[in-house]
C-alpha cells in the first residue's frame, strides 16, 4: 500500500514512503508522507514526556516547601 504525492520539482506523482523522487532524483519534503508522520509523532511524545518530568519536579519542590 503506497500513496503517491505529487513532487514539487517535476510535478509527477511519486510514492510518499521514498525520500527522492523516482523521476528526478531530487529530495522530497520530510513533512509529508509515513515518515514524516513517524518523526511528528515521536518528536510529539518526547514533548509530552518533558512537560510531565517539568510538572513533576514542580509538584515536588512545592511538596517540600
Ligand atoms: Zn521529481
């Protein structure tokens, strides 16, 4: 199962998963397709993960003041 994206250099419709295009070998944008998804997604979580450490250290020092 591949979506195509359409690529900004040539204009022909290329699989979103591969980095380049098929046709013109240029880059295509990391902000689209699965793996940018995937990178959004991890860098999402790792976000969350700090705030919860920050409000905890937070919660913490109140408690002991
Ligand atoms: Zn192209």
């Amino acid at each position: 199962m591949s979506e195509f994206q359409t690529c900004p250099h040539c204009g022909k419709p290329t699989p979103e998963e591969n980095l380049r295009c098929i046709y013109c070998s240029e880059r295509l944008p990391v902000n689209s397709g699965v793996i940018g998804g995937l990178r959004f997604g991890r860098g999402r979580s790792l976000f969350l993960i700090v705030v919860a450490l920050v409000l905890f250290g937070f919660f913490a020092l109140y408690r002991l003041f």
